[in-house]
C-alpha cells in the first residue's frame, strides 16, 4: 500500500512541476497548453470566418461552459486524478501479472521502436483510433457509461470547444481499455504520442466547428463536421438508435463497420438527447448527474 501512496505522491508533484513547465514555456516541442490554445485560436477563425450556420452567434450557447471544460479536462483534471489514477492503475496491473509469472512485455507482439519510425507513428496511431471507436460505441450502448457522455451529448450549439466537454469519468474509460492494447505493441517516446495527440486534437476540434465541410474524398478516412453532426443529432431512426458516426479521429472505422450515416444535409438539425431538457446546465450539476443515477 505504502508503493501505491508514493505513487500517487509523486504524480501529484511530478504534474504539477510538469504544468509549471508548460505555463512558463519550458517544454516547447511537446507544449500541450499552448498547443492547445494554439489550435482552438486557429479552428475558432475558421468558424468565423467560414461559419456554416451563419445565424449562430461568435459567443454561441455554452461557449464559455465549453471553454471551462477545456481547460478543466485538458489539464485540471490530469492535476486532480487522471495521472496519479493511471500510474496506481498501471503499477497495480504489472504487479499482479508479476504474481502470475507475467509482465507486461510477455505479450508484446513487437516493439515499434525496431519499425522505421513513420511505420511505428502509423500503427500507433491506427491501433489507438480504432480502440477508441469501439470505446466509444461502448460509451453509447452501456446505459451506466452512456450517463457519463451525456455531458458531452448535452451540446446544443456545435462549437470547436464542445470537443472538451466531457464528464471525468470518460478518460479513465479510454485510457484503461487502451493500456494493454497499447502495450502489447510495444512502447512509444514522448514525441510521438505528441505528434498523435496534436493531430488528433486538431481534428476533434474541426469535427465540432461551425464548419460545413467534409474534406471530398478524405471524407472515406477523416471524420469530419458534416460527419460529425450526426453522431450529436437528438432524434436518429430505431435501427440506429445507439448511435452513429463513432469515430475520433478517423471515419475509416465507421465506413468498414456499417456505423456510418448521413441521411442528409445535417446543418440544422436538432442536437442533444431524449430528455436533455432536464439535464442540468451548469458544469457542477453536470458532474454529478451521472453519480445521482
């Protein structure tokens, strides 16, 4: 118990040096505050100046509930539980396969590390893609899950920040299932899971711009906003009604698996769930909703 508290100790202190670091400008290649400000600055010109809902205000509904989210998800909430929750859950993991006569790297297939480095970049970033797809149909159709991205499904009005708004609980989701996946492939440097992380947060935010666009042909590959509209639409037909759309990043998965569908033009349509109307509005009560259930 004592290794699991000094665990917990010292992703407290390592997280919050780590935040001092970014807001100082120490780490520059991998700043993920300023890069985060960097990219939501660039979608949000974007909307503006191409909005595809041209009635929908510069400051649309939620848009500072939005920005609190993130900031909160993106780095308060790593500082409050997420690290310190991972490295427990990582180390408790390895000890008990370590009292089976296994580690970790028992079930490495290979090692990405011996790949050529565009070819290990690839595979990390398929592998977690597609991870977090099936993640997500799961957020969808497990009612205690789907409580929790209720928040995220509470959007009214798409903006670029709505791709933060997210109860806790949904990154602990993520990152637990995609732990041995990732591991079994081996083990990845700090750059490369920022090369992924920037490019993934890029398009996450333009999946939610008040952009109409659909990238062409890329459309088969990349999500995207005419995609995405879709997955946050309020009323979807009964053979459908767990969801559609699911992908972060790519639509690949969504095309192969028969998750796709746009029926139509999806610019005006209604967004949210049955029953948002009692959904709370306030970021405290959206918090606790999921706990109250």
């Amino acid at each position: 118990m004592d290794k699991y508290l000094e665990i917990i100790k010292n992703s407290y202190s390592g997280y919050w040096n780590y935040l001092k670091q970014e807001l100082l400008f120490e780490n520059h290649w991998d700043n993920y505050f300023y890069g985060l400000l960097l990219v939501s600055i660039i979608v949000w010109i974007l909307e503006l100046s191409f909005p595809w809902r041209k009635n929908q205000k510069v400051f649309r509904k939620d848009f500072w509930l939005d920005t609190f989210y993130m900031f909160f998800n993106f780095f308060l909430l790593n500082l409050i539980v997420l690290i310190a929750l991972s490295n427990t859950t990582a180390e408790i993991f390895d000890d008990v396969l370590g009292a089976l006569g296994f580690t970790i790297h028992s079930f490495q297939l290979f090692d990405v590390d011996a790949l050529p480095k565009a070819v290990g970049l690839i595979i990390f970033f398929l592998v977690s893609d597609f991870v977090q797809w099936n993640t997500h149909r799961l957020l969808h159709r497990i009612p205690f899950l789907w409580n929790f991205h209720k928040v995220h499904h509470s959007v009214k009005e798409m903006g670029f920040a709505a791709h933060l708004r997210y109860h806790w609980m949904e990154p602990i989701v993520y990152k637990s299932i995609l732990y041995i996946p990732l591991a079994i492939i081996g083990g990845f440097d700090a750059q490369d899971v920022a090369i992924v992380h920037f490019f993934a947060l890029a398009i996450g935010h333009l999946n939610h711009a008040n952009l109409g666009w659909d990238y062409g042909a890329l459309k088969y590959v990349f999500n995207n906003p005419k995609m995405h509209i879709w997955h946050h639409a309020k009323s979807l037909p009964n053979h459908v009604r767990y969801g559609v759309n699911f992908g972060l990043t790519l639509s690949l998965w969504d095309y192969l698996f028969k998750t796709n569908y746009i029926p139509h033009n999806g610019r005006d349509i209604e967004l949210g769930f049955e029953g948002d109307e009692n959904f709370p509005k306030d970021f405290l009560g959206q918090e606790l909703y999921p706990i109250k259930k």
